[in-house]
C-alpha cells in the first residue's frame, strides 16, 4: 500500500481503540521493551503522546527509564524549519502543548543529538523492513538523518507490520525494531 493509504487505514484503527485499550496495550508496549537489549545505555529519546490522536502512551516507558535511572530526552518541535531541538527531562521541566496537540517542554537543558543512544519512534503504521508511516510532516525523518549511525531506532505500535510499503523515498530512515502490545519485531533491512 502507499503511504496516503495506510496513513487514513491506522488513523482509522487507532481511531476506533478505547481509552483503556490505548492504556492496556501501551502497558504491554512497556513491559516488552525489558525483552530488548538496549539498557547498557544511557540517553533515551521518549516522545510524549498526541492524546487526540490516540498516540501509545509513553508514560508507562518513562517509568520503566526513570526505574533504570535513565537520561531522559523530550523534544520541541519547530514548524517552519521542521526540526526538533532536544531537552533532558527533569523534575522541573514544564510541559505544555502546543497549537498541533503535541506536548512538549518550554525550555531547559539542550541535549544534543549525537547523546541519544535510543528513540523510542512514534508512527502509524511500519512494514517488515522497519520503514514507516507517520504523519508526513517529516520531523522524525530529519531527527533520525541526524543521529549516530548506531542509534538505536524502535518503533512502538499497537498494530502488525504491513508486508511493504510502496512509496519509500531516500529520506526515509528505518527502524531496528518495532515493539506491538504482543511481541518485538525485529527489522529486516
């Protein structure tokens, strides 16, 4: 399927999910993240959910990281250059959201790039290969272009992989693993 297709089909699934089904599964998303062999790191980028739109909640993982005594990395999005600037996460950062939805900090201590270790990858939907669907603003694609080459990419999605996407560009970055309420798949490239 192309991209356009796929991004109605999951807008409509997670659409349709309970909000205490979105709280199972992310639940279940969370405690299959222990299964991965990614905690001898330090830096972790979390992205913080879209509640309308029916995000995984990533509070549960922020638990685990924070359990793990983990660095963890918010982002704040910048419509007109369509990059992200990264802050470490503390009990003193101030969260608000912004005009799109997306809860992200005010300020605090940048972290760069070239720190993060792990990110956590929001999307819709994800082929076998690792390659996915967002919402096709291309923040996460440029964010991804911009890390270490061994920065570990996980998705995280209440739904199975496609078999493939038909209409990847040469900007699009893939994922190593994506982890489903049911089990981790690991990419194949």
């Amino acid at each position: 399927m192309q991209k356009s297709e796929l991004r109605l089909l999951y807008k409509q699934r997670r659409a349709a999910l309970t909000a205490d089904a979105i709280d199972a599964h992310s639940l279940a998303i969370a405690n299959r993240l222990l299964d991965l062999p990614i905690w001898q790191h330090t830096y972790f980028h979390v992205f913080l959910p879209i509640l309308k739109k029916h995000e995984v909640n990533t509070e549960f993982i922020l638990h685990v990281l924070a359990g793990k005594d983990k660095e963890v990395v918010v982002s704040k999005s910048n419509f007109a250059s369509r990059e992200m600037t990264h802050f470490l996460l503390t009990d003193s950062t101030k969260i608000t959201t912004n005009t799109y939805g997306i809860p992200e900090p005010v300020s605090g201590l940048a972290v760069p790039v070239s720190a993060i270790e792990v990110v956590f990858v929001p999307l819709l939907a994800y082929d076998k290969s690792g390659h996915r669907v967002g919402y096709g603003k291309g923040f996460y694609d440029t964010f991804l272009q911009q890390c270490r080459p061994n920065t570990l990419k996980i998705g995280l999605s209440f739904f199975e992989p496609e078999e493939k996407i038909e209409d990847i560009s040469a900007t699009d970055v893939a994922l190593h693993f994506v982890v489903t309420p049911e089990r981790v798949v690991s990419c194949r490239w």
